[in-house]
C-alpha cells in the first residue's frame, strides 16, 4: 500500500511568477481547510472520498504478498476465486500450466470450492457479490488437468473433467509465460476496487485516521508557508506592497 499527498514539482515551487505562486498557495491553503472537514466530519462517503481523490496518490492491491498484507490493514478478509483462466510455459519438451486465480473480497455470497467460468464471474460482478483485488494470483495446474483426444485430431485440455480448450490453440512460447484465455469484460473489475463503498469505507476507517490527517494538513500548511514566503520575496524585488496581506495569510495559516 503507497499512499502520498499530491504535490508539485519543487521546480514549479520556485517559479518567478507571483500568479503562478499565488494559485498553488491557494490550492494548498484549500488543501488544509478540506482535510481539516474531514477530521470528525459528517460528510457522506462521496463527499468524503471525493477530498481523498483530490489530494492524494493511492495504491493498492499492486501484487499478490501486497494484495494479502494491504487486506490485513484494511480488515479484509480475502478469497482466492478459482477460474479457468490459464496461462502457460512451454518448452521444447511440453507445456507446462498455471492457473490464473483472483483475489476477491466477498460482498455477497462466492463458493470459493467452485471453479467459475467467464460468464459465471460477470453475472458475480452483475450481482456485486464480489470485489476483484488483485487478478494474476498463479497457482500450478492440478493431476486433473488431462489432454483428452477431440474429434479434430487433437486434443482437448480439461481440469475436473471441464472442458477448457483445445490444445490446437496452445502456441509456442519458448519458455514465456502466456495468456489462454482471456476475460473480455476487464473493465467491470478495474474500476470496482475504488468506486467499491466496502473499501472506501474501510480505508476512511482504517487508513485516513485523525493522526494521519493532522500530519498531512502540516505538510500542505508548510507547503503553504514556503510559497508566501516566495511571494513576499518577489513582491519585494517588484516594489509591490504585500507585506500585510502576506502576513494576514500566514497567520491565518499557523491558527489552522
């Protein structure tokens, strides 16, 4: 889990534009009020992750061992959804196969002893009985994955006596693993994890404390402060007569 304050390029803070400096001020002054509205704050949680996606980078769930600890935090209890989905390694001597499984948080009701096929896993999303977390977790392919001959003289792959396609298809890959199938509907489960309510609520409870707020509206207040300073500094070199609305502003600031 990466989380980090949205922010400016130090190169952008020193600009010689006092307009360029002032509108930067303002966002982190507004930075500070709007954290500081949801410190104990009754907002509803749109308005309220509405704030979080303005001013801070989120990354969650960004590989399988960060998938497991970033549930931990957050007091998910995750699944692991068996699919049919698989990729493979192949070599000059044979194919070698790996399952391809999600990691989900239940929502609603999934048999994790079930394996689901695509159209099963849309009608689960469909539902909302489902949070897809992280989608590439492997596992090796069972003894039950069995080459069976088909009547175009080949041979069809299956696992569990299901059918999950016909070997023709498999090409060769020198080693490098390799998508078999794919699920066509990707979108229904990229953008479920932060438009999900659960894990919005979650990371506001669990995540966005009292504490961790308090220290990143110091951050924006001392951002703040460096760009009156700058202000104040080109205002003199222009003659300009700023001193009391730029010390008005940073004592409005220290009070924060």
């Amino acid at each position: 889990m990466q989380i980090g304050l949205v922010d400016y390029e130090p190169a952008e803070l020193f600009s010689d534009d006092i307009k360029e400096l002032e509108e930067l001020y303002v966002f982190y002054k507004e930075a500070c009020e709007d954290l500081k509205s949801l410190i104990n704050s009754d907002l509803d949680i749109n308005e309220y992750w509405d704030i979080i996606d303005r001013y801070y980078n989120i990354e969650l769930f960004e590989s399988e061992n960060d998938t497991i600890m970033d549930c931990h935090k957050l007091g998910i209890k995750p699944k692991r959804l068996l699919t049919d989905f698989i990729l493979y390694e192949k070599d000059t001597q044979a194919p070698k196969f790996y399952f391809e499984d999600w990691i989900i948080m239940e929502t609603g009701k999934v048999d994790t002893r079930k394996i689901y096929s695509e159209d099963e896993i849309d009608n689960l999303l469909d539902e909302e009985q489902m949070v897809v977390l992280y989608p590439f977790a492997y596992r090796p392919a069972s003894k039950r994955l069995q080459h069976v001959p088909n009547d175009n003289s080949s041979y069809d792959l299956t696992c569990n006596g299901k059918f999950v396609i016909d070997e023709s298809e498999l090409d060769v890959t020198y080693g490098k693993l390799e998508n078999i199938t794919y699920y066509k509907n990707w979108l229904k489960t990229q953008f479920s994890i932060f438009n999900s309510r659960e894990i919005q609520s979650k990371m506001r409870n669990n995540i966005f404390t009292k504490e961790k707020l308090e220290q990143d509206i110091a951050s924006y207040r001392f951002r703040a402060l460096q760009v009156l300073k700058l202000i104040r500094n080109l205002a003199q070199k222009s003659n300009l007569n700023l001193d009391n609305a730029i010390k008005e502003e940073r004592v409005a600031l220290i009070k924060k």
